[in-house]
C-alpha cells in the first residue's frame, strides 16, 4: 500500500516513515509545526503560490487571491436562538423536567448568546475544520502585511485617514493596538529561508486564537476588550477588519499619494486589500467564529465590496446580508441594556454595531427598491447615547456622571455636537423610512395615504424634537469659526432629514396622491444641498471621496432626476410661480453643477462610474432639450422686451453661487 509522506519531506523530496501525528524525520529537525500530510495526498494540486506575485521592495499585486473556501466544521455554532427555536423549547421541557439551570441566564433570550454549545460538541467543534489551507493561506495574507508594513503602506493610509473618516468607523478602536502588533510580529521578518516557516507558524497561531470562545465580565475594560483580539491573542477576524478598513481608506485616495507613486499601483492594492479580505471572511466561516468584532469585520467587508463592486452588485448585497446573518446570530436585534454581567463600554459598542448595520440596510433597501432585511418589527432598534468619546473608558461615579448630562431622549444637554450624533439621527430617519418602503413597496397596505400623511407628521415631529443645537439654520452651519467635524455634523442631519421628505414626497407621487409644488420644492431644497457639500468640500473633514459619492448616488440622482422630469414638456408641473424665469434657472444651475462633480466623484474604473455616466447623459439630454425649446420663446419675446429674460453669463456655471435662501 502506497503511503503518504508530510509535506516538508515531500517538498524536500526526503524518504518519510510516515508516522502520525508527526514522521521522525520532522520531530528530529524541529519542524513539527509543519508536519502535515495532505487530505488527498495523490491527487495533483495547484502550486499554493500559484497566481500571486508578491514584490517586497515594490508595488504589492494580487493576481486572482482567491481559493476554494476551506471546510467546515463538523458541528455549527448556532449563536443566537429566540423564543419559537426548538433549543429554545427544548430548554423549557429540559428545565421543568430536570431541574436545569441555564448557564447563560443573561444572555437567553435578551442578548448575544454564548460561543459555543456546552459539552461534548465544544471538543468536535474545537476539532473540525481544515487547518492546512487556511495556514496557508494565511501565511500569505501575513506576507503581505510584512510588505505592507515594510513598505509604509498601513502607516500611510491610516496617517491620512485619521483626519477623515477613521474615528467615526467600527472597529477604529483596534487599529493602534493591531499596528503595534503586525509591525512586532512582522516588521523584522527579511527574505531569510526560514522566512515562510515564520508565517505558517504565525498564520496557525492566528487559527488556534480565532478557535477560543472569547469571554467578558462586568469590570471589563476597552483596553482589555481589545487586547483579547490583538497581541498573542490576534485573530483572523481581527486581520480581515484591519484589510477592509485599510481597503476603504484605498479607496478614498487618488494618487500620487505616499501609500501609492500611480493610480496603477492603487488599483493593484486596493484589488489585494479585497481579495485579501475576502479570504479572511472565508478563513471565519470555516473556523465558526462569531462574536463582536466578526460582525464589525463582515460590515466592513461589505462596505469594501460596496467601493470595489458598485452599490448594485448582487455580491455587495449578499455581503450585507452575512453582516446581518452574523448581527442576528450573535443577538444584537435584541434588548441589551440592563445585562449587569456585559460591561457598559461594551453594550454601547453592540449598540453602535446595530445602528450601522441597520442604516445600511435600510439605505440598500431604498437604493435598490428592495425590502430591508432588519426590521422594528422583530428588532429593538439601538441607538449609542450621546456621550463623549472618552466615557467609554469612564466606570462608577465617573460615568453616573456624564449620564446625568443626557436628556430624557438621551441627547447630551452641554450643546455639543458629538461623535455619536448622525448615526442617532440616521437611525430615527430610518425607522420613517423602513415605514416609507412598506408604503411604496407593500402589497397590504390598507390605507396607503393614511400611512403617507402619518409619515409626514412623523418627519416633521422628529426634527421638531432635535436638540436646537443640532437643527442651526443652514447658513450657519459652515461659519468660518466651526469646526470641520463638527460642520460634517450638521451637514448629514440636514441631509437626512431632507432625503426622508424627498422620499415621502416621492411615494405620494408613486401612488396617486402627488403635491407638486412639495414635490418640486423638496427636490430643488435636497439637489442644492448635496451640491454645496460638493461645493464646499473643504470645509466637511471626515467626509471623504466615497463618502460625498454615496451621498450624491443615493440622495443627488433621485432629487435631479425628479427636477429633470418636471421640464420634460407635457410632465406634470408645479404651479405658476414656480415656473418663472427665477425658478427656471436655479434647476438649471443645480442640475449642472450636479453634473459637472460627476466626473469628480467618479473616474473610469471605480465601482459606480456606470451608475453616473448613464445619470450624466440622461440629464444632459434633458438640459440641452428644455433650453433649445427655452431658445425659442426667448426669441418671441426678445421682440417685445426691451431687456433679455436670462443676462448672458446665465449659462456660466463659475458664475453661480449657491444661495442659503433658496433652501
């Protein structure tokens, strides 16, 4: 019978004796660690290295980074189960039978439920899946980081993106810490023989860390949460979060930039950076991770498959959707204050997590014309509280403290406006608009205008109950004296507000009951304020380039295309005074200076690019044939009045100035 031999004696074409776990040749050479024999050790396989091209003194490019998703294992981690599961009923009969206790009390049904099951199945879990592809392929995403940092590629980009939109991403908090440790880890490791046994021990470190259920107490600190997923504890879901937002910052620069000399060396790592990232997603399916920082990791993936695919890729979609998946396994849709075993730095990470995941779903859902996946039906919809930045590290008295200075609506009372604040203000907005998509999409609605009137008094009541510091005048929101952080804030809430009763209005319109003077108005008032941020770009510090796209895509398009239609001859028209040469030219202006940020917020090559160029071309046209059929009644006219109705630098988009009043 024909044997197998290991894979170091096999590479080493050295005769084996076969021996399990570990041949003597290997045990006698100290290579034990990279002992391994093969799952199908006769069949002919594809070189590991194979379609990689890793350069350390140079650009990093990545050439197809994607293998077979490894196995996994043998029992599932089944996270979190609700009232009707059958564990759930199972619990009930086996409690009253028994006597049993639930280990978890704190956290059946109200909160992320344990890693793993108890018993017996913890050891099969601890046991199955495929170690050695993923060693292997770990290694060489651990190769790439040595380069990455080698190269001060990290450094670059989190450098850069520290001033923009870093602070305000989930998973921030561990960038320090994972830096120091890859740059300790990694920074020393040099093009020595021994260089890939390095990062194949390492990559199994990773595996065996990312394998271990993590476990928290109620005097647990941030600084501790942190360290479980860094330092001698790192895992791979750690590693991936770190590739996803090194990936966004990627794409949020244009080159030269000191992370990349051409724009073709930054495709090449923004394509690694994906790739990469991707296969860390696999790496933790496999292993049946599931905790905190696994559905920070996912989200951000989705957020990089977002900038790398297009905002309509299926792709995008289904990686929301594992965001999601992994949200509700791990309990976050369910109540999480009150839990006295789960510390309070970390309730509101878990809180923070929901928000964004739940906008986002809600944004794709209205994007794509979808229904959203998570919704306040089945959810206790979480906000973070307005607190500073540093009370995540407060305990005792310290916090008591600074809860006291919350409001009955959990605003801070000091007129600060905070880190925390648009993400609270997104997350009402999308609770009406969760409510808007089931009257413009749903099939059961019994009295679909009732529900449109009931949102509109909804909208309005919400911004009425804003803190006054947060609804200034738009005029004054970019006073030379703000800070930029602080502009961006207020910027967004404005925003949001406006996108919500653009979208009311819309499905008004959809469904029979249209107002078009509201209509008009809202569109005109949400086109003028995405183009000022545009505009005015300099003054908004943490929106960077995907940011102001995001916006222009998801709020500028449908507010252009709705003033596009209403100068479409024979469309619907608002009332005459909204028709006169005043109104005429300020949609003129706004549709243009919409299209001329086009070719700004998007190049040839980036994910959406498709998505504005058939935007731009729909609203030249329409442009061009309203002033040709505008041409001709001027003419008329010019024969009885005495002055032109436009004066001749109308057209002359470097003389426009957006006006506060008009909005």
């Amino acid at each position: 019978m024909r044997l197998p031999s290991c894979d170091p004696c096999r590479q080493s074409k050295l005769a084996c004796d076969h021996k399990r776990p570990r041949c003597t040749r290997c045990l006698r050479r100290g290579k034990s660690d990279d002992c391994v024999y093969r799952s199908s050790p006769f069949k002919r396989t594809r070189n590991a290295t194979t379609g990689r091209n890793w350069s350390v003194g140079g650009p990093v490019v990545s050439q197809n980074f994607v293998s077979q998703p490894p196995p996994c294992t043998t029992f599932p981690n089944p996270g979190f189960q609700g009232l009707s599961s059958s564990a759930m009923i199972l619990r009930a009969v086996d409690k009253d039978a028994q006597g049993w206790t639930d280990p978890h009390p704190h956290q059946h049904p109200n909160g992320p439920s344990p890693m793993m099951l108890e018993g017996e199945h913890s050891d099969q879990h601890k046991a199955g899946g495929s170690g050695s592809t993923i060693r292997e392929e770990g290694a060489h995403i651990l190769d790439m980081f040595s380069q990455f940092i080698t190269n001060g590629i990290f450094k670059a980009l989190f450098d850069n993106w520290s001033h923009h939109d870093l602070d305000g991403r989930l998973g921030a908090f561990l960038v320090p810490r994972f830096l120091e440790t890859m740059t300790s880890d990694l920074g020393h490791l040099g093009p020595s023989a021994d260089r890939h046994s390095e990062l194949l021990r390492m990559s199994q470190r990773l595996i065996a860390a990312s394998r271990v259920p993590l476990e928290f107490h109620d005097a647990m600190t941030l600084r501790e949460f942190v360290d479980c997923h860094v330092g001698q504890n790192l895992r791979w879901e750690a590693v991936g979060a770190m590739l996803s937002l090194a990936g966004i910052a990627m794409c949020d620069i244009r080159a030269p930039h000191p992370a990349c000399a051409t724009e073709d060396e930054r495709q090449s790592l923004k394509k690694c950076l994906f790739h990469a990232s991707t296969l860390c997603a696999q790496f933790c399916e496999s292993l049946e991770t599931l905790n905190d920082v696994l559905v920070i990791f996912l989200y951000e993936n989705f957020l990089l498959y977002s900038l790398h695919l297009g905002d309509q890729s299926f792709q995008t979609w289904r990686r929301l959707n594992d965001a999601i998946n992994a949200m509700f396994a791990h309990g976050l849709h369910q109540k999480l204050d009150g839990d006295l075993h789960t510390p309070f730095f970390l309730i509101e990470l878990r809180k923070h997590i929901f928000a964004r995941v739940y906008a986002s779903d809600i944004s794709f859902a209205v994007f794509l014309g979808r229904p959203p996946r998570v919704s306040q039906r089945y959810c206790i919809i979480h906000r973070p509280l307005d607190l500073k930045a540093d009370a995540y590290e407060m305990t005792g008295e310290a916090l008591e403290g600074e809860l006291a200075h919350l409001d009955q609506h959990e605003w801070n009372t000091s007129s600060e406006v905070r880190l925390h604040a648009v993400l609270r203000w997104s997350v009402t907005m999308c609770k009406i608009r969760e409510e808007m998509l089931e009257a413009i999409l749903g099939l059961q609605v019994t009295d679909r205008q009732q529900l449109i009137r009931t949102l509109r008094i909804k909208v309005e009541n919400a911004w009425n109950e804003l803190p006054e510091y947060l609804t200034i005048t738009a005029s004054d929101i970019w006073a030379r004296n703000r800070p930029g952080t602080v502009v961006d804030s207020l910027y967004l809430i404005r925003l949001f507000y406006l996108q919500a009763v653009f979208f009311i209005e819309w499905t008004a319109s959809i469904h029979g009951n249209v107002d078009n003077d509201t209509l008009y108005i809202i569109s005109s008032d949400l086109l003028s304020w995405v183009n000022e941020a545009m505009l005015r770009r300099e003054r908004l510090s943490k929106l960077g380039l995907s940011s102001l796209a995001w916006r222009a895509v998801t709020c500028g398009l449908p507010a252009a295309a709705t003033l596009a239609k209403y100068m479409i001859p024979g469309s619907p028209q608002p009332s005459r005074k909204w028709r006169d040469a005043n109104a005429f030219a300020k949609v003129i202006q706004d549709l243009s200076v919409f299209i001329r940020h086009m070719d700004y917020l998007h190049e040839p090559g980036d994910a959406n690019y498709e998505i504005f160029r058939q935007a731009k071309a729909v609203l030249q046209r329409v442009i061009a044939t309203r002033l040709d059929s505008h041409t001709l009644l001027e003419e008329r006219e010019l024969q009885t009045c005495p002055t032109p109705i436009f004066p001749p630098d109308m057209l002359s988009i470097d003389q426009w100035v957006l006006r506060p009043e008009f909005w």
